[in-house]
C-alpha cells in the first residue's frame, strides 16, 4: 500500500548510538597518531574507524566521506 498524497508517512527514527567526545592531551594524541586538532571516530568494539590527524579543510565533508566508506555495503 502507497502512501496518499499530502500525507506524512510513518517514519522510525532508530535509536541513537551512544557517543560522547573527549579532550585528550598531548601524550595520548600522539599515542593515536593525531594532533589536538585531529580526530578518531572508534567503533562500538573499540577499534578506529577513521583517523585524521589533523583538522581537515572541510571537516563535515571529510566526516561524510569517511562515514560513507565506513558504511558502505562490501562489494
């Protein structure tokens, strides 16, 4: 069945992932391979998913990007 025109469909939105971000200092950014101004975005199981190791020109593009390649189905 199709939704009608003009009428809102039933979207679930599914819960949100549990986050939280952290201000680490010089020792453990460069442990990591990164710099204050860079970032790590870690899987559930605490492995890294991404790494830039410094601020990137663009930094919700290079997060899109990374998230795309993260997410994308094996081929």
């Amino acid at each position: 069945m199709h939704p009608r025109p003009n009428t809102r469909a039933d979207h679930r939105i599914p819960p949100r992932p549990r986050t939280s971000v952290h201000t680490l200092d010089e020792k453990w950014c460069a442990a990591a391979g990164i710099t204050r101004s860079g970032a790590l975005l870690l899987r559930p199981d605490q492995i890294v998913a991404w790494r830039t190791p410094t601020t990137p020109a663009d930094p919700a593009t290079a997060f899109d990007s990374a998230l795309d390649r993260i997410l994308a189905e094996p081929q």
